[in-house]
C-alpha cells in the first residue's frame, strides 16, 4: 500500500512518460493511497504492484474520480502509452464491427 508522498511520486512519474498535451495527474485515498492521469475520455492506471499500466475510456471524464468506464480490455502493458494505444486500436475495431450491424440492420429494416 502506498502513502500519500509515494503516490504523488509515483503519479508524477507516471505524468512525465505520457505522450501528448492535457494529461492531469490525480491521487487520492480509497484504502491507501492511488494515482491515475486522465487526458479527456483517457484513463491510465497502474494495473498491480507489477510495473505496468492499463487504460480505459471514460464516458464523463470531468466528474468526481473519473466517470463511468465505457471501454477497457484490461490489457497492461509496462509503457502506458502503449496501453493506451491498443485500447484505442480494440475500441476502434468493435465500433466498426457495430457500425457494420447497424447497416445491414437498417437494410433489413427499410
């Protein structure tokens, strides 16, 4: 379990590796003390006491804490940018698959 002054470090560690503008460190006790950074619908984590990170997509990223999750594989991975990545990549190909559904559905329909 971590303090406060261990999740802050960790968190701004964490803040540092990411990639790209707008990514906000949080840390706060529920238990011990956690860390994420979100940037928008973008939420990363660390996934265990095992070095890597997972992401998920959040759907009111502005709320207390960080929405609902919407999307994750909970695929972990030690870069977390790359864990963002492939959860965009698999989110991408299931709104696909649906957009795909949705058409054929609608051709039935008609």
């Amino acid at each position: 379990m971590l303090t406060r002054i261990e999740a802050t470090k960790e968190g701004e560690a964490l803040l540092k590796r990411m990639k790209g503008n707008g990514w906000k460190l949080r840390v706060h006790e529920n238990g011990g003390w956690h860390y994420n950074v979100t940037n928008g619908p973008l939420y990363v984590a660390p996934s265990a006491a095992d070095g890597k990170f997972f992401c998920l997509l959040s759907d009111k990223p502005d709320q207390p804490g960080w929405g609902a999750a919407i999307w994750t594989t909970r695929h972990t991975d030690e870069d977390p940018n790359l864990a963002v990545q492939h959860e965009l990549k698999e989110a991408r190909k299931v709104v696909k698959r649906i957009n795909e559904v949705i058409q054929v559905a609608e051709e039935a329909a008609s």
